[in-house]
C-alpha cells in the first residue's frame, strides 16, 4: 500500500511582511469618460468567388444582389434569373472606431463575416457597402468599406479581413468634457453649469481605496491652482469626477494631460487566489494566507502549521503523518504553499483541489476566484 507522503510547511511568524507599495500614474490605471471603442457596422455583398457563394440556397444574398443590380442600372425581371449564382455571399461588416476617433479620410480596417450559406470568402471582394453607427438610431452613414477580402491563418474561410478597408466620410470626435447636468451622479458638489470630466478606474484596479486615493492626488496637486478646496470627487469604487476650472474649459487637453500625469499611491491589494483552469495558472495578489489545516489529496497530505520554533526560511519536509497543531491564531502565505507544491511536481489540478479545499474549510483568507 502507498504510504501517504505529508508537506509540512514551517514559516516563521516574522517573515510576515507586508507587500510594498508602489506609485502608480494616474492615466496608467484610469481612463476617460467617453475614450471607448466604437463600431461601424452594415451588411454587403462579397463577388468573385469561386463558385463558393450562398446561391440560390440562400434567398435573401439573391434579393440584395438584384436590388444592387437595380440600382446599377442593370435590373433582373425575377430571382430565378440569379438561381445560377454560385460567386456572390451577403456579409455582416464591422470596423472599430479607435479610442481617440477618426476625421473625415482617415482609413481603418473591416472584419467581414459570412451570414449565409457561402462555404468560403476566398478570392472574394466586398462591393462598396455603407456603414452606419452601431447605434442605428443614429441614422447617418460614417463611413464606405470595399475591398478584397484576405482570409485568416486559422482556417475559418467564411470570415475576413479587408486592411484599411473603410474610408471614414463623417468625424467621429469624442467628447470628454460634460456639464454637471449630464453627470449620472447626484451630489451638491457637482453644479449643473460647471464642466467635469470622468475618469473611469481600469476594471482590474476598480476599489474604493484606489478610487479615493487618485481623488487625494489630484485635489493636493491641482486644487491650489484652480484657487479651490477641491476638484475631484470619488462617486463609487470605479469613476472620479474632476472639475475643469473656467480658464481651462476652452483649452481642457492641457488639463487632462496635467491630471493624467499625477501619480499615487497604490492601496494594499485585495487578497485574491484568481485560477484560470483553460491555461493552468494561478495567481496570487495581496496578503492572501492560510490559517493551519490539513488537506490530503491523491496519497498527498498537505500540513500546514506554524513551527514552534521561529526561523527565518520556510523549509519542506517529507515524512509520515504527523498531527495538526492547534493555534489557529497564526498563519501562513499562500505563495509558500504554491512555492512548495511546485517544488514536488505536484499537477496543476491537484494544486488547485487542494486550495478549493482549503478555502471551503474556511482557512483561505482570500477571495477564491475562477477565471472563466
């Protein structure tokens, strides 16, 4: 029979030490209310194909093919007169309008998708197509796509590229500045004539302590010269609101650059154990520690205590059971268990079962969070 092999993890109770903080620029970590990524969309029509269309088999490609033909002075009297069209495959279109807009010529590329039945875009080339706002309420073309369409290495022949392939013909300039009636946060602060910009925390550094303390930098470094007490405002865990005093309002670029530039420091981290099962990793932020507590998995008993005696090293050793001891008042880190299961091999599942059973015993003192 398999002996049970026992890790006994001994970490001293002074290496516990605090992570250092680091300073961070505020642009770095945040962005600007109204700096997103926006789409132009439309659906075209795709010729040239080597007998890889939609045909016959797919009606609506025929429909639009006999409308652009009508409009091209070259009308069809049926959609049986097109029931032999193997070259032609309706498509749905999509460019990315980048974060900082687009002026009228300035060109960007087209992502062209089959929506029928074509069994391949290859060869093929998108008829000049409109291209509208992706919120179609907003009724106005913004831009033209045509194009040879240029087929991806992965393999998927009903879905392109076409470089450069939509010529922008109206500006789409993104606005930052807002009145504070435009603002969907409600606070005496915030005036309804005044203007503010929002800055908008990175989804992975979104808290409360990181949100109040850019609101801190900014107010210690620019309240003085806007002749206020204060000029931002964390609203919630993820925006600030800052003031844009009247002598910057028609120049509010040096403004922004200047609250951008700031720097502060970053709070302690959330503890956090995030698994990722698809590429096998995981990764630990903040103070995230185990409280004593023995797990076994497959022949594999992990002991973790702290050693009566202190010392400065963690140090791993393998011998026959030995029992839990009982002071749940100290702990230790969970980068030293990570640190000593990898010294043993022990596989990427078995690590992350044994900490899923740490943290449903209750002593993982860390949010366990599996990556999807």
């Amino acid at each position: 029979m398999r002996r049970i092999c026992l890790i006994v993890l001994m970490v001293s109770a002074v290496c516990s030490t605090s992570l250092g903080q680091v300073n961070v620029r505020i642009g770095d970590v945040t962005s600007l209310k109204g700096q997103s990524i926006n789409r132009l969309v439309g659906t075209g029509l795709v010729v040239g194909l080597n007998g890889t269309g939609d045909g016959d088999q797919y009606e609506v490609a025929m429909r639009q093919l006999a409308q652009m033909l009508g409009r091209l002075a070259a009308p069809v009297g049926g959609l049986e007169e097109l029931k032999d069209t193997k070259n032609v495959a309706i498509v749905m279109i999509d460019a990315v309008i980048p974060e900082h807009g687009v002026r009228e010529g300035d060109r960007i590329n087209v992502n062209v998708s089959s929506i029928g039945s074509a069994k391949s875009l290859a060869g093929g080339r998108l008829v000049i197509t409109p291209l509208m706002y992706h919120d179609l309420r907003i009724d106005k073309v913004f831009a033209y796509a045509s194009g040879r369409v240029q087929i991806g290495a992965d393999g998927q022949a009903t879905v392109g590229l076409i470089e450069d392939g939509a010529k922008i013909e109206e500006d789409v300039l993104l606005g930052f500045a807002a009145s504070g009636s435009e603002i969907p946060f409600s606070n005496d602060w915030i005036k309804p004539a005044d203007q503010y910009v929002t800055l908008v925390l990175d989804k992975s550094h979104a808290s409360w302590g990181l949100a109040v303390a850019i609101a801190e930098a900014i107010n210690s470094e620019l309240s003085l010269a806007a002749d206020v007490e204060r000029v931002a405002m964390a609203v919630d865990l993820k925006n600030v609101v800052v003031w844009v005093p009247g002598f910057q309002r028609n120049d509010p670029a040096s403004w922004i650059r200047d609250i951008q530039e700031l720097s502060t420091l970053m709070p302690p981290d959330e503890a956090r154990v995030v698994i990722d099962r698809d590429s096998g990793t995981i990764v630990v932020s903040g103070d995230a520690r185990i409280s004593p507590v023995v797990v076994s998995q497959r022949g594999l008993t992990v002991n973790v205590f702290e050693p009566p005696v202190e010392t400065s090293e963690s140090r791993l050793v393998s011998k026959q059971f030995v029992g839990l001891g009982t002071d749940d008042s100290v702990s230790t880190n969970v980068a030293d268990l990570l640190r000593a299961l990898n010294q043993l091999n022990v596989p990427i599942d078995d690590r992350i079962a044994i900490l899923t059973q740490i943290q449903r015993a209750g002593k993982l003192h860390a949010k366990l969070v599996f990556k999807e």
